[in-house]
C-alpha cells in the first residue's frame, strides 16, 4: 500500500471502531477450525447441558456458536455483539431458520438489558492474542457477574498461559537486526521500536530449546478483572545444548464441564491456529547447555493509555556454564 | 483475535487515522526489494538530475527516498507526511547526518507552506492496491500544480494499469462458495458481500488463461484528478483452452527521465511486490477456447461516500464456442 496520509473522514474512523463490521476477520476466525471445532465439540457433544437452556452468547459476531447453542436444544440464545456484523447476523440465523431460538442484540454488554434475568449458560470465544490482548474478557466477567444463575456454566472455563524459550536467529536478524543497515542507512531508531513489540507468529516446535511453564491459570467462573494485572514467577530449563533468542507465549483453552472435557492449545506443538504465538525477542543470545534453567518473572497489565494494550515486562536471569546474564525487558503489544 | 468490541477510546482512534504512525506498515514497504531498489535505482543512477536540485518528497513516510535524494547531490529535500511517522524519520535522518539537507514538515501537502516557492523534482511512492485504492495520486497532483517548476520532473511519472483472466477454481470455491455451507449453516448472505469485494494477493502466473490488456495508462506530470474516474473499454483473448474465474489486475510504474528508463511490473509474471495483484470473481466460470476473446468495460471511480474506497464495475460479454455470457459486476475496495 502506499505511504498514504490517513486523511479519511468519518467512515473510516467507524470502520476503525467497528473492524469487527467487516466479514474478514470473521472469515479468519470461522476458517480456525481448531477453534470452531472445539467450540462445536464442547456444544453439540453436551446436548444434556445445554437442553432447554437460556444460553448468552458474548460478543457473538457471525452468531455462529448462538447457532450451535440453539441446535443443542437450548431453549433461547441471546446474542450480543457491538458490532454492525450482528446485521449479517441476524440475516444469517434468519436464513437458517432460527429466529425463533435465537435473539441479537446490538450493544454493550454494560449497557444492554437482556428480556431475562439470568441465564444458564454464557457462551463466548473472547481470547486474543497472548490470550490477553484486546481480549473480550473483561465484558464476559461484566456478563457473568450480571446474568450467570448460580450454578450456571461457562463455555469454555478455564485458561492457561505458557511460556518457553526459542533458538530464533535467523528470523530474529530479519526483524531486528534489519534496523541496523536499511539500504545503506542507519535505522537503528526503529530498531529499538522494533524489540520492545511482541511479534505474533508462528513458531516450529523444534525451534523450542526449554521445557514450558504454565505461569497463569484462569478460571473464567471465578476470576476478576483486577487478576488480569499480575505478577508471576517462571522456571524453565534447556531440553538442549543451544542458543536462546526470544522467549514465546502460547495458551490453551478447557471446556471443562463437558461430559467428556475438550481443551485446544495454541501453543507450537499444537496445530495452527489464528493465535499464533507471541515471540518476546530478547536484548543478546543465550547459551544454554542442557538442563540449565532460566529464572525469571513476568507480569502483565493494561497500559495506563490505553487499557486495550498491554504491557508486559519479563525480568529474567541465567547462570549458566556460558556466563550469566540479568535483563529486563519491557514489551508492549 | 477474539471478537472483542471495539471499546477503545482516544488512542485507538488516533491510532487508526494514524495507521502510518506504526513502523510495521514502513517494514513491509522498505523490504518490498522490488518497489525500493526500482526507486533507488531511478534516483542513484541519475545523479545528473539530481545534482544541486530542490527536491520535495511527498508522504515520505521514514524518508528513505529523501536520503537517496540527498545522497544522489540534490541541493536540499523537503518531506512531507502527516503521520508521526515523521518523529522517526527526523530522528533516522539525524542519525545518517543528513539533517542539513533534509527537512522534515509534518502536515497536509494542501495545507503545508514550504520554504522554497518551486521544486525541480518531486519524488513520491503514492501506489496503492490496484494503483488507486487508498492512493495518494492525488496528494503528488496537489504538490506537482503547486510547486513543481516548469520543466521539472516527477519520479515515477508513468502508471500502466492492466486486466487478463485467469483460471482460479480451487481458491474461488475457498473463498467464495465457503459461504454455502459453514460448518452445516447457510451463510450465503455473506457470500453475497464477498463476491463483491476484489481480494488482494499474489496469483500464479501459469493461472493467467488471457493476453494482457493495457486499459489505462497515467501520466504524472499532465493527469488530472478528474481523470481518476474513468471507463474503458478491453478485450483479451484466450491463449489456450480453460476456465476462467476470475479478472486480474495489476499495474507497472515507470521512471522514463531517467538515463536509462526504470520500470517495475506488479504483474503475475513479474517478482513479488507487496501490492500483489487484484482478483475479481466472475458469478459463473467462462469455458473459453484458445483464441475467443472477452470483450469488456471497465469503469472506476472513488466512492460517493468515502472518496478513499473505489467503486469499480466490470461489464463483460463472451460468445464462444461453449456458449454466451453477457454480465454486469459491480465490486467496492
């Protein structure tokens, strides 16, 4: 594209606020079949829970796990989504025969006030990137706090974020070392940019060096929104002589009141999904031999800015037959 | 991601009118080999052109083709974005040592004032999508009544726009006839939205089923922005016996003041460049025979609502051997 001046007027700033407007993005997400199939898996293969129940389906978008819900036999699904998509929504359940089962509402979820006071089961697929990043998890808690019946169930329940370390030169020249010689000139100023922003990517499992560590677990029926701020501790230890060059996040997913629990991981063993990983470059290569560990802590909160974005620090430190090293690293995504 | 809903506040607004603001746009834009080497090629290799000029960079974006116009002698160069993506570019210059001959101005090219009255040379990479989608001809043709001085020139100052056919079956079925059925729903209503939306990405050239046809071609130095909506007619001709699915188009850029002229093609046959080709669907596959032609007009003009979007129509008619298609195709990008 080109270096154009961003001098769109109002269309473009709604299209900005309401990206989700667009079917793309929605293509992307119902083309990740590890998600869609999960999320399919955990309701249709749990008809049991899901009879005759009121069912809330956060932030529905295409209204395609509504459908699901309402093919489960539950006895009303209310949809709720901000976005304009929830217009192609509603033509969409309509043509499918489900307007009956299947209500849309447009809006916040602080401000909408559903026909009924409670609800059975709350449905949503809110994860980000890092889980965390622009996440919808914030407004599923506002939902479950407001509508979830005692007793009732959240699909899916539980997440877990994982952290290991990654042998990445090659790639890691290309992303930042570039900075150093653009055709002849010194870029070096975006290069510092550069390494601060986590790349959403995909990793090969064998470039993972370290074993993982499971730093956060979420249970979505118990959390708070100040959890979302945290600091923890990690350990992991080289499964191999090599070098480390970035440190990787990946998290996996529970549906865990299923008669047969499904979980999904993104993490790089796993196959592909839309998530990704997120790569953390560090500042120098590690040696490590095998067996080594590096220690460090990581936390995570809202930026003060813009609550949507994330900073994310990793402080982390190795004594290892090849020397020590002691950083900290602050990202922002 | 997850479908989240859009709640951002100020930042992420400024961030979208500001989309350039972000190095990641300029990463992908810098490492396009094809797009930076023609640029740098047209301006090192023709030093006697820019030897002691007053040259104005418009959307200059990390000002890379401001430094090779330094580098080439010229006398002093102004580069004009209206994103903060100048704050880097300033700071890159100032790295290179260059700051005595490069100024940076931050603004509108219709509302900024230069120091200077006239310019000898103005350099811009203004190409969009499909040369015209989110491009910034119009801003170069601003700065060209303007500033440009008589006899001067404008780097590139040739555009080619081209149409051919191609056979695309398998990814047409991915990405339009998906909607038919996802994951046992209808969502044929979405399909309808998708046919009309040209997919951007790269096509192979051995899926190219027609000649080529030059349907326009721009010059800089005289092109009015009227001139910007247009219809034209084409014909191209079967060089073999197939299907075809879909339209393409691309375009090639040309620097002709140069001592020995550059140009580079966007084209399938061509190598890869981050504007790829533009693929428009047909409703129905057209059987065509080696040597039968597809007949058509084509007309593009910015769009009522938001200037930046294009409404382009393709009107086509076919009679061959297996038949006679006549159809009307209207697509929004």
């Amino acid at each position: 594209m080109a270096n154009n001046q961003g001098e769109s007027g109002l269309t473009s700033k709604d299209y900005y606020f309401d990206s989700y407007a667009h079917f793309g993005i929605h293509e992307e997400m119902l083309k990740d079949e590890v998600r869609t199939l999960s999320y399919r898996a955990s309701i249709y293969n749990n008809k049991h829970l899901f009879q005759d129940k009121i069912v809330l389906d956060v932030g529905c978008g295409t209204g395609i796990l509504s459908m699901f819900a309402a093919k489960s036999g539950a006895k009303h699904v209310y949809g709720i989504d901000m976005s304009n998509i929830i217009i192609q929504a509603r033509k969409i359940v309509d043509d499918n025969g489900l307007t009956d089962k299947i209500t849309l509402i447009q809006g916040k979820m602080e401000d909408v006030k559903l026909p009924v006071d409670k609800v059975d089961i709350i449905i949503s697929e809110w994860m980000g990137y890092f889980l965390l990043y622009e996440s919808m998890l914030d407004t599923v808690l506002v939902a479950r706090d407001k509508y979830l019946a005692p007793g009732g169930m959240i699909f899916p329940d539980k997440a877990t974020m994982y952290i290991a370390a990654i042998e990445d030169g090659d790639y890691k020249e290309e992303k930042i070392d570039y900075w150093d010689n653009v055709y002849g000139f010194d870029y070096s100023s975006i290069k510092s940019l550069a390494i601060k922003e986590p790349l959403v990517d995909t990793v090969d499992a064998r470039a993972v060096v370290t074993t993982p560590c499971a730093f956060r677990e979420i249970d979505i029926l118990t959390v708070q929104k100040s959890d979302l701020t945290f600091t923890v501790p990690f350990k992991i230890t080289a499964a191999r002589d090599d070098y480390v060059h970035a440190f990787i996040s990946w998290f996996d997913i529970g549906f865990t009141h299923c008669h047969k629990p499904v979980h999904f991981s993104t993490g790089p063993h796993a196959k592909y999904t839309h998530w990704k990983q997120t790569v953390f470059y560090t500042p120098e290569a590690i040696t490590v031999k095998n067996g080594e560990t590096i220690e460090g802590v990581l936390s995570c909160s809202p930026n003060g800015i813009n609550p949507r974005d994330l900073d994310i620090v990793i402080d982390y430190s190795f004594n290892g037959n090849h020397g020590s090293i002691k950083e900290h690293c602050e990202f922002k995504m």
